[in-house]
C-alpha cells in the first residue's frame, strides 16, 4: 500500500511540475498578492506563533519536545505516538502536490479560506487534521494529531486558529 501512496505522490508531483515555457513570458499587471505565480510573505520562525499560542490553542498543558529548523517547528507532548502540532513553510511548492498527497492516503480535502486566501483542511476522525494556505507560489502548512491520546480540542480547528494566526503575523 506504502508503494501505492508513494507512486501516487510522485505522479502529481511531476504533473504539477509540467507547465508551457509560454507561461512565463506572459507579463503581469497584478500585485503580487493577487498574482499566484508571485511569492508569498515572510511568515517567520514557527509561522511568527509563539509556543504559548500553540499550547493554548492545542489545549494540553505542557510540550515535551520542541524542534526548530529550517523546515519549520513541530511541538511534541509525550513522544512519536502522542499529540503534536507541526508547521511548514513551502517557498515555490505547489499546494495541490500537498493536497494530492493527503487524500491518496485517505484524508479528503476540503476547501477552506484563512484571510482571504484559498487553502484546504484534510482531516482523519478527529485525531488529526493538516491545513494548507496558499500565497502565490508559496504555501503554509499546519499540521494537528492528537495520536493515541484523546483529542482536548478538534484538531481541525486548532489547526485553523493557528493558519489564521500566522496569516494575521505574515510580513
């Protein structure tokens, strides 16, 4: 099955790959908010979000881990089968690779809006739900699991407190 979903993803990531070398010489008159071949804002360390914000709003009293990189932050509470909150930023990536890569492994994709801009939720029960939000080329991503714990909040709208969050803190 691992293969199915790994073959399925590849195979939207070199659909979305394809585009008319015409593309790019069209010129445009939009700003780059409106125009989605542009970049997207600077959302900072952790989507601008404090790690307070994120305890509040995930509803569990303390993290046990906390990561930070380049790719983004991941807050932990008890280890890899327990709940934790992620967040990824994805410069010059398509979206829909993303939301492809979701339902092909049974979570299917709603649309959503976060600040007047296009996304999807895609969740699974109510143990875990990822949200994506487009900014031209670029998007953000969170992601809420409460894993083998039972959830303290709906992990869908956790998710879209922090996306609304992090697009209020955008530069």
């Amino acid at each position: 099955m691992r293969a199915i979903v790994v073959l399925g993803v590849a195979l939207v990531a070199l659909s979305a790959g394809c585009s008319s070398s015409d593309d790019a010489a069209v010129p445009s008159a939009t700003t780059a908010s409106e125009d989605p071949g542009a970049a997207g804002p600077f959302f900072g360390a952790c989507g601008s979000v404090t790690d307070e914000e994120v305890r509040s709003a995930f509803a569990v009293p303390a993290f046990t881990a906390i990561t930070r990189n380049s790719l983004g932050c991941e807050w932990e509470v008890g280890g890899f089968t327990g709940p934790s909150v992620s967040f990824s930023w994805y410069r010059g990536s398509p979206i829909e690779r993303e939301r492809a890569g979701s339902e092909l492994i049974g979570r299917p994709a709603e649309n959503i809006e976060i600040d007047g801009h296009d996304g999807f939720a895609a969740a699974t029960d109510n143990y875990l739900c990822e949200v994506g939000v487009q900014y031209g080329k670029d998007f953000m991503h969170w992601s809420v699991t409460y894993g083998d714990q039972p959830p303290t909040a709906s992990p869908c709208d956790v998710a879209e407190q922090l996306a609304t969050l992090s697009a209020e803190l955008a530069q």
